[in-house]
C-alpha cells in the first residue's frame, strides 16, 4: 500500500472522521473508493459516474438466484 498525503480543511477532517467511525470504516478506506470511483473509466473511455461504479457487480455479490430470475423475465 502506498501513502498519499493530503491538505484537507481541519473541519472536513473531523466530519469525515466521525463518518468513518459511524460506519466502522477508516477515512483512509472512503477516500481509496472514491478515488478509484472517479478513476475508472466507462466503456466510452470517460470516467464513470460514482452511482454506477458504485452498483456495478452489486448484483453477482450474494444475490439470490431467484431475484435473477425475477430479473431476468421482468426485462426479457
């Protein structure tokens, strides 16, 4: 793992420590996704938007096969 340092405002830093903690998370792991969200790249070579790299692969992680079925039918 590489380091990166940053200047953030002090106040930006404590909100984003206590949303960190409340989600059990470190700071250093939200800013990770959120550069690597803004970092990858779509099919048309521009980045993709944070919503959709959010969701992408949601569905394969531990969904039932019986959702997919449902899903696959309802846009058949």
């Amino acid at each position: 793992m590489q380091k990166l340092t940053l200047s953030v405002d002090a106040g930006v830093v404590a909100r984003a420590k206590r949303y960190a903690e409340s989600r059990g998370t470190s700071v250093s792991r939200i800013v990770e996704t959120m550069l690597h969200m803004v970092s990858t790249k779509g099919s048309d070579g521009k980045p993709a938007p944070p919503v959709l790299t959010k969701l992408r692969g949601s569905l394969a992680k531990g969904s039932s096969a019986d959702y997919r079925k449902y899903l696959a039918k309802k846009y058949k």
